[in-house]
C-alpha cells in the first residue's frame, strides 16, 4: 500500500477529490489500522458522520477512544457517552470528568466515590484534602494506638486546636521554652501549695507541715500534669485523659502514686502520734520572734523549688509530651532498661517499707539502743538509699519508653543531694548527734560505732553476703515478674 494509494492524493498539487471514490473502495474494511477505526483520511477530508463511525466502532477494545468515546478532530460527543464503561478504575471514571475544558466534579461527587474501609489518610482521619476541617480530637483518640511504640504512644498527646492545648503539647526542645511553658507552670504549682502549708504551719506552730507537702505536692503535681490540665483545658472527661495516655504514662503515674501515698502516711501518722512538731525543727532559731516572718523564704519556698526539679520525670512527660519525645535520645523501646527500671522502683519501694515498719516497730520497744537491725544493716539511711532508688527507676522508665528528655535527669540528682546534704542524711544524723550527746549518752556512743561500721547511704561490698540485700533483690526481681504478667494479662 504506497502512500499516495492510501491518502488518494499525489505530491505535486494534484487534488484529491478525483480519486477519493476509488480511494475510499480500495481501503480495508477488517484491518486494525487507524483508518479503518476512524473512516478518515489524511489530506483534508471531512470526517465520515457520527452515525457511519458509530457502526464501525469497535465496542469492546481498551483503546483510549473506545474508553473515553471522543475523537480527535473536534467532533462533539454526541451519543458516545453512553458506551462509555462505569466501573474502569480510569481517573476519568473516577472523577467522572473529560479532558478538554469541561469542568472539575464537586467534591461531593468525588466522596461518593472514596474508599471507606481502606487504610488511606482519608479515611484514618476522615477528612479530604482541600483546606477542610479535621476532626475534632475525641474522634480521633479512640482510634490512637496506646500500647505501641508510635508516635502516638510516645507523645502520649491529644490533637486539639485550641491554644491551652498547643500550649501544653509545646513541641520545642529549647530550654528557654521548656521553662517557660512547663517548668515555671510545675513551680508555681508547688509554690501555691508551699502558700498553704506555711499558712497552715504557722497557724498550728508546727514546721512539719512542710513535710506533708513533700510527697503529696509531688503527687498532684503529677496528676494535674497527666489527667488535670486535659480535664480543664482539653474537655476531656477523665474517662477520655486516662485513655489517652500510653501504658508506661500509667505506670509511672501509678509509680509515683505508690511512692507518695506511703510517704505521706508515714510522716502524718508520725506527726499525729508525736502531738508536736518534729524535734529536728527544735532550734535557737524557732525561739526567735521574727522565726515566721522568714520561715516562708528560708524553709517553704525553697522545697518549692525542689520539688519541682524533683518532679521533671513524673511532669514533663505530660505537660511537654512532643518536646521529651523529640529530644529522647532512643525512642524505640527497650526491653531490659524497662524491667531494670521496674526493678529498682520495687527493690527501692520495698527497702524504704521495710526501714520505716522496721524503725517503728523498734520505737514501739522503748529499747534504749539504737537500731541496727534488719535492713538498717545494710546502711545507716535505709529509708533515704531506697527513696533514691524509685526516683532513679523514673527516668529509666522514660528512656525505655523513648521519652526521656535530659532535663528529666536532674530529678534524681536533685533527689540525692537533698537527701545526703540538704534535709536527709545530714540534717537527721546532725539532729542525732545533738540529742543523744545530751539526752542520751549510750545511743550516742552506739551511733559512733555505727559510723565506723556501716556505711550511710550507699552499702559496701561487704554487704553482699548480707541476707536483707538479697531479700531486697529478691523483691525487685518479683515486682519485674509481676509487671510482665500484668502487662502481658492486659495486652490479651
């Protein structure tokens, strides 16, 4: 077939409608080619009519005209599109729109026609791309995975727009803006609690008001952190903030709670059975007149201030979720830091129970020596040794759940100088020195040989055949098996 025989027409200026009847008799009418599908020919010639080309259509070919039912040289569709195919996968049949100026579908129409049940953003989210509103936070809560090491898990944050929320879930790394946006918020909290128990203590007489501040300002710190501020600033039922946090939030709360509520009912079971304050407050200076008058600056305010460097591990996880996960230095979980960190808050939990059932069940004897026994033969400040080792286990918690920011880690250190050179160790051996030097010269010779035996905090390698150390470790060792078969009870 030469070219001059399949266009009817020769170079040269010849026309082509002298031979156009001939031409149009020597074409196949079987073949696949281009003019057989279209009935035209190049050169000029007016298309056949829509009717003629209809007839010699094919009707079941995935070619682009068969599928979009148009032709190339500006003829209108006419009844082509009603051949069209419905259920292509097409975008045309998706969107249900021709190329060539016609206009786009209405959103409307294309949601019709979205997948519901996929894993898509659109229908996770359950929003469209094209500046729509998102759902509110409590839809997409339920929908958040709490045991996971997701993002999700990890921030342990709702998404919310309004500006109390933004504000909590502040996503800066920066010192400046996590002092700004959850330091300062915590001290002022302990210190309008430091407001009260001076108000009370002053009232009273009684400085050991302070002492019940200690564990259970540290406590509702904690608590408004994680479950109070959604409550009022989110509008989150405590239902909804419960359940939104990750299940090692709920365990370090939990941790924490544990730790305080046994503290506070030590110390106010000990100041209401004593009638009065705690002789380490009996100084020259309660004598003087102006005692109270400095006494908020000297002695409530600056626990404040502790408290709140104590508490970072047990707050900022909540006030700051997105900052402590960002600036985790491993955010993937790790098994073995979580069961230490389990480990020590159970071994440490149960040495300061032990110290404190111990030492009051001594006092009960009315012995005139001084207690050496039991766990109070490890070191001389069982009690101390183990409140340290929870507060140590609250970071590590952190680490093993990729949410430790390194600001978290001056909790603990805070924790341990208070207790060995601020109001601990010193101040109640200084206390006892002073009493017994007076009062009680045999327990004042027995507290000197217990400084040359026993170590005052940390215990010595010669405490390893000690068999209350092993039955320490035996504890912390049943409190990892008793978490894993918890955890593994919920999780099924």
């Amino acid at each position: 077939m030469a070219e001059q025989d399949r266009f009817g027409g020769w170079f040269g200026g010849n026309k082509a409608d002298k031979v156009q009847e001939k031409a149009q008799q020597a074409i196949p009418k079987t073949s696949g080619a281009e003019q057989d599908r279209y009935e035209r020919s190049f050169g000029g010639d007016k298309l056949s009519s829509t009717s003629q080309i209809n007839e010699s259509l094919p009707q079941v070919s995935g070619a682009e005209q068969d599928r979009y039912g148009r032709w190339f040289g500006g003829d209108k569709l006419g009844d082509i599109e009603k051949q069209l195919p419905k259920t292509s996968g097409a975008e045309q049949d998706r969107y249900e729109h021709w190329f060539g100026g016609h206009k786009l579908p209405t959103r409307l129409d294309i949601e019709k026609r979205l997948p519901r049940t996929s894993g898509a953003e659109q229908d996770r989210y359950e929003r469209w791309f094209g500046r729509h509103d998102g759902p509110p936070a409590t839809q997409l809560k339920g929908s958040l995975p709490t045991g996971s090491g997701a993002e999700q898990d990890r921030y342990g944050a709702h998404f919310a727009s309004n500006r109390q929320a933004n504000v909590r879930f502040v996503g800066t790394t920066s010192t400046l803006g996590l002092v700004q946006h959850a330091i300062l918020p915590s001290f002022g909290f302990h210190g309008g609690l430091s407001i009260i128990a001076y108000g009370v203590g002053r009232y009273t007489d009684t400085v050991a008001a302070k002492d019940w501040l200690w564990p259970s300002g540290q406590v509702a710190n904690a608590w408004w952190s994680a479950i109070g501020a959604p409550v009022v600033y989110e509008g989150l039922s405590l239902s909804e903030a419960w359940d939104a946090l990750s299940y090692n939030q709920k365990l370090l709360l939990v941790g924490v709670s544990a730790w305080g509520i046994r503290l506070f009912y030590r110390v106010a079971s000990r100041t209401l059975r004593r009638g009065k304050d705690d002789p380490r407050y009996e100084t020259s200076a309660r004598k003087k007149p102006d005692f109270w008058n400095k006494a908020f600056f000297t002695m409530f305010l600056p626990e404040a201030l502790i408290q709140t460097l104590i508490s970072l591990p047990f707050t900022l996880p909540f006030r700051a979720p997105i900052a402590s996960a960002l600036a985790a230095p491993f955010p993937e979980a790790i098994t073995i830091s979580h069961s230490l960190a389990i480990f020590l808050f159970t071994a440490g939990y149960s040495l300061e129970a032990l110290a404190d059932s111990q030492l009051e069940a001594h006092s009960r004897t009315a012995s005139a020596e001084l207690n050496r026994e039991g766990v109070w033969s490890i070191v001389r400040h069982p009690n101390y040794l183990g409140d340290a080792l929870c507060h140590l286990s609250f970071p590590l918690l952190l680490y093993s759940a990729g949410q430790l920011h390194p600001l978290t880690i001056v909790g603990p250190i805070a924790n341990y100088i208070f207790l060995r050179f601020i109001g601990g160790d010193k101040e109640n051996e200084e206390n006892q020195e002073k009493r017994y030097s007076k009062g009680n010269p045999v327990k004042y010779q027995e507290l000197q040989q217990y400084k040359q035996s026993k170590n005052s905090f940390w215990p010595g390698l010669g405490e390893v055949s000690n068999k209350w150390v092993w039955a320490i470790a035996t504890a912390g060792l049943g409190g990892v098996v008793l978490e894993r078969s918890l955890n593994s009870l919920l999780r099924s």
